[in-house]
C-alpha cells in the first residue's frame, strides 16, 4: 500500500513569499515581486546595516564580466565589436531621431546611427557603463537583501540612478568610462558638466562624488580592457582619424581624484539608503516606480 507522505501536505511558498503559508513565520523571498514588500523597516535596516565585504563585490563584478569569456566578437569595424561587446550585457539597438547621441534606460541602450562611426562606438562605451553601474548596483541590493534580481529592485535601483544627485556620479563615471577607450583629445565631460551646472552644485561634494564615480570606472575600466583591448582602442583610435572629428582637449584632469574602494562602496550604499528611506516613507513618490517596473518586467 503506498503511504501518503507528510511532506505531501506541505505546501510550497511562491518566489514572493515573505511569510510561509505553511507556518506563517517570517521567511526571506526569492524575488521580491511587489513594492509593499521591498519597503519595509527591516529591508531598510538591511540596506543601512549591510555588512558587505570587497570580496562579494569583486563576486559580483567578475560573474558580470565573465559573460564576456563565452561571446564571440567577430566584428570586422570597431564600431561593430564594440556593439557586439555591448549587446553581451544588455539590449543594444540604433535609433534615428532625436538629438542625443545615446541613451540608455531600462536596459536599454540606443545610439544614433546617424553618427560618424567613432562617435557611435564611443557613443556606446559610454551608455554600457551607464548599463553596467545600474546591473552593478542591481546585484549588490539583490545580495544584501537575500534575493534574486527583479523588476522591482531594477526600477528600484533605475530610480535612484537618475536622481540629479546621483546623475553626477552617474555621468562623471561614464564619461571616465568612455574617456578610457578614445583617444586623449577627444575626451569630454559634457553631460557631467551639464548636471553640476544644473545643480548648481557646490565644489566640495563634487570632489566627493568625482571620486566615487572615478572608483567605479577603474573597476569597469579593468575588467573592460581585457576586451576593449590594445588592438581594438587602435583601431578606435584610427577611425577618429578617418572621421575627422574635431578635437576640443580637456582644460582639467580629474583622473587622480579616487576613493578607497570600500569606502566608495559605503558612502554609495547610504546613498541607496537614504533613497530607499524616502520611498518607504512617501508612498506617492512610489508611483513613479510602477511605470519603470512594468518596462523591465517587458524584458523579462
Ligand atoms: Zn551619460
């Protein structure tokens, strides 16, 4: 006679659960699926609490990178191994209006096909690193919180990654990116510029966050140039040549401006804190959230 067996009666939690349906205590979900319960005091006490080490970090940015062992970049132009290059991480696609020259939102990056080859390859250096910060930031908030990446951490971390604050480091960190891999009379910090300008930031905390955003481009920058390699920044260097574009060299080197990078990673993770803190306690300021969730949950 077969036997029913006990664990038969148990019931399974769905990925979501916060509390078991079973026993109803309190248990860690594996995605977290709804706004409700990402913001909750303990979540928030999680983020500010984090006891997150450099070695998990460096964890989270070689399975990021490592991606790129298994691709096959075959491209013939530099422009085309740099977009293949791209398109291991996120969605890469060329657009033909509007007057930026990329853009990148919801894992999304668009570049203007419009554009000389070397702008575009640079185009999309610039706007990977935008998409490379936002799957950073993803992963760390996913590790301390014990779950899976999802639509709502994402638009979570989207969220916090175009606050106008944030944008500086945001811009600074791509254009230093992007800066990396052309060549030297080429470089600018227009759209970092155009935030400080904005802000009408003072000169102290643009120190601070010039050195947390130069941190995180050495990172990307390490593991982007084994990829982006000699060969490759030549022959980007000798499109711009073919392209005759014109040079304006930078007036400041901003370059030695660094943080420790543990430290880096502290300040940023009050900053996600205290973004977090203001949505826990500003359930209006949340909707905004509820459009940005539903873009990624079409890429899912
Ligand atoms: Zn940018």
């Amino acid at each position: 006679m077969r036997k029913t067996s006990v664990l038969s009666a148990v019931k399974k939690n769905p990925d979501s659960s916060d509390v078991c349906i079973n026993c109803h205590a309190q248990i860690t979900p594996i995605a977290i699926d709804s706004f409700d319960v990402l913001f909750s005091e303990h979540n928030l006490s999680r983020i500010l609490n984090a006891n997150f080490s450099y070695d998990e970090y460096v964890d989270i940015l070689d399975n990021i990178f490592k991606k790129l062992d298994y691709a096959n970049i075959s491209g013939e132009s530099p422009k085309e191994k740099v977009f293949q290059i791209a398109n291991v991480f996120t969605y890469v696609v060329p657009k033909s209006s509007g007057i930026q020259r990329g853009e990148y939102g919801s894992q999304l990056i668009l570049f203007d096909d419009r554009l000389d080859e070397s702008l575009q390859t640079s185009t999309i250096i610039h706007e990977l690193a935008h998409f490379l910060l936002f799957d950073i930031t993803v992963n760390i908030l996913s590790k301390i919180l014990e779950v899976n990446p999802s639509p709502v951490i994402k638009s979570f971390v989207e969220h916090f990654l175009i606050l106008p604050d944030i944008e500086v480091i945001n811009e600074f960190y791509a254009h230093s990116v992007e800066n990396r891999f052309i060549p030297l009379k080429y470089q600018n910090f227009n759209s970092f510029i155009k935030c400080v300008t904005d802000l009408n930031m003072g000169s102290e905390e643009i120190d601070v966050y010039i050195r947390i955003a130069n941190s995180f481009a050495y990172e990307v920058i390490h593991y982007l140039q084994k990829y982006i390699d000699d060969d490759l920044r030549e022959a980007i260097r000798l499109q711009f040549k073919i392209d005759m574009i014109e040079a304006k060299k930078l007036e400041t080197d901003f370059g030695n401006m660094v943080c420790d990078p543990q430290k880096k990673n502290i300040i940023f993770l009050n900053l996600i804190g205290s973004h977090f803190e203001y949505l826990l306690n500003n359930e209006e300021a949340r909707e905004e959230l509820g459009y940005l969730k539903n873009r990624f949950e079409d890429f899912d």
